[in-house]
C-alpha cells in the first residue's frame, strides 16, 4: 500500500503547473525533495535533473528516468480586439466536449480561463481562451504563455483521478526511490533523473542519457489500458515491448518477467508501434545499454480526469528494487 505520509507530495507535484519546456515548478518540487532526503540535484541546463546514490568504486550505473512535462497549450494569438487569445497545443492534450477549465500561467501568476474548441478551417479543431471584453483579466498575457488543465486529484480507495498522472505519478516515484534506495542491496550506483519535454520532442533525456551513460536505464511513463491486449488497471505495471521508441526481444522479455515474478509484481506487457517514450534517447546517443519502459496503465490519459491504481506503482516499486538487487545479468 502507499503510505499516507507520500499523497500530499503526490497532490504538489501534480498541482505544479508544467507544460512541455516549461517545467520549473515541477523540477523544483523534486529539487526540494531530494534536498530534503541528503541529496544533491544536478541540473543540466533546463533539460534535465538528476541525483545519484553513493555506491562502492566501479559499480555500474542504472538509471531510473522521468519526465516532468504534461501536455498543453501554448498562446499564439492575442486578439484584443476580439477579448480572446488563440492556443498551440504542445503535446496532445484532450479533453470531451467543446470548453474546459484551464490554468493560465503569465509572467504575473496563474490566472482560471476556459479552454474551447473551435472548427479551422482545414477541418481540425482550433484552441482558444474564452473570450472576453478585453484581455485585462488575464494580467501580463504574453506571447508564448502556457495553459493546461488544473489538476483536482481525488483519491478513491487505490485509485486516483486527475490531471497529469502522465508523467507526475513518475515524478512522484523518483522521490519515493530516493528514500527507499539507502535501504537496498543494489549492485548499481542508483542514478535518479528526471526530464523535460517528453510530451513534445523528447528534448531532455538525451542530455541526461549522455550525461550519465548508465549501463542500464529503466524509464518510467505512463500507458494506455489497452483491454484487447489484456493490459488493465490494478494488475501491474506494464513493460512495453515494442512502440515507436523501443523494441525489446522475447529474451528481454522473460528476463524482466522473472525478475518481477521474483519480487512477488504481476507483469503486464504492451506492443504497438506508435507514440513512444523517453526510451528513444539512449539508442539516438549511442548507448548500448538495455532500455526498459516500465509504465503505469491509466485511462483517460492526457485528459482532465486520467486514472490510475496506487497498487500499481507500489508494485513497480518492488520490481525495481529486485531488479537493482539481483542486477540485469543475474541467471534466469
């Protein structure tokens, strides 16, 4: 089970108003975090951050990798004459029906607005602020300002729903790593990172996948419950075997079954071939390390209300720490 004491920096970091490149607030909960535990962040400009675990001289380095963006938008249009603004979409953010509350973050705060739908031209869906007389309410309204959706979680028993549990629910596991590491007997240096916009170009992990050149890299996201392929929420973490990001063998395959069948974790498994993760980085920078995607299945996701099992993440908790334990190379 989760312990209580963890939901209240569980509900912060998804409070966090974090859009793709735009991700300070979220960084800094982590930064605070760690610091709390003994740690020490290092940032890697604005594409990554990072802590590590002390470790005996030459130990292989696993890293354990996040991101910290969520979907959203961005103002591209100021129409005052017309009291609204126009919105980008960075990522795929969505949401039923034609408006929904949004958060507008400006230079002078965070400001409610309502996010609507409209028909282009072309035929797909146009995004804009709810109109208004002027644009006076929304105070330093600039060009590139960032919109998303207010979070609102809500816990009900295992579950919980709200905004942004992709990727805050991995957010939110690094920290929960960081405690639980000291106590391991980890063959690795643990290495704790966590990135920015996974959501819209995957610009963070590669600086962190070159940084650290870890020997093997588990990356953490969430997924899509996908009934037709028996991956559900509340059965376990699910390892992605093929998207457009990753392809593992069959071997890969049933060596992390056995490792989490070890830490007593039910193992879901994923293929398709589209979308993808952080996974990409390590291959683009020439790493040759194993890769494993190790995602939470939710519904709903890049929506106002995704959901998500607590079940879940405390089972990937265990897998993780056999997995640090027993080290990749350990016989089947």
């Amino acid at each position: 089970m989760t312990p209580l004491a963890d939901i209240p920096l569980l509900f912060r970091l998804l409070d966090a108003h974090g859009t793709p490149g735009d991700e300070g607030a979220v960084r800094a909960v982590l930064e605070a975090e760690w610091r709390a535990i003994g740690f020490d962040p290092v940032r890697l400009g604005d594409q990554a951050v990072y802590v590590s675990t002390s470790a005996p001289g030459h130990a292989p380095v696993l890293l354990i990798t996040a991101h910290m963006d969520s979907p959203g938008f961005a103002v591209d249009r100021l129409r005052a004459g017309r009291g609204d603004a126009g919105l980008t979409r960075l990522g795929h953010p969505a949401f039923a029906g034609r408006s929904t509350p949004g958060i507008l973050k400006t230079r002078d705060g965070l400001f409610a607005a309502t996010i609507r739908k409209t028909s282009a031209p072309d035929g797909e869906c146009a995004y804009r602020l709810r109109p208004g007389r002027t644009l006076k309410g929304w105070p330093g309204l600039d060009h590139g300002d960032r919109v998303c959706f207010p979070a609102r979680p809500v816990i009900d028993g295992d579950r919980i729903v709200s905004a942004f549990l992709d990727n805050r629910l991995g957010c939110w596991l690094l920290v929960r790593l960081a405690r639980l590491a000291a106590t391991w007997r980890s063959r690795y240096r643990i290495v704790l990172g966590a990135t920015a916009a996974e959501e819209m170009g995957g610009f963070g992990a590669p600086v962190l996948a070159r940084r650290v050149q870890p020997d093997l890299a588990v990356v953490l996201d969430a997924t899509y419950e996908a009934p037709d392929q028996g991956v559900h929420v509340g059965r376990g973490p699910v390892l992605t075997l093929s998207d457009a990001s990753v392809l593992l063998s069959p071997a890969a395959r049933d060596r992390v079954r056995v490792l989490f069948a070890a830490s007593g974790t039910p193992l879901q498994t994923e293929v398709y071939n589209f979308s993808g993760t952080d996974a990409r980085a390590f291959a683009s920078q020439g790493l040759a390390c194993p890769v494993l995607p190790l995602l939470l299945a939710t519904t709903g996701n890049h929506s106002p209300r995704e959901t998500a099992d607590l079940r879940d993440a405390a089972g990937l908790l265990n897998g993780l720490r056999t997995l640090a334990e027993r080290g990749w190379d350990a016989p089947s």
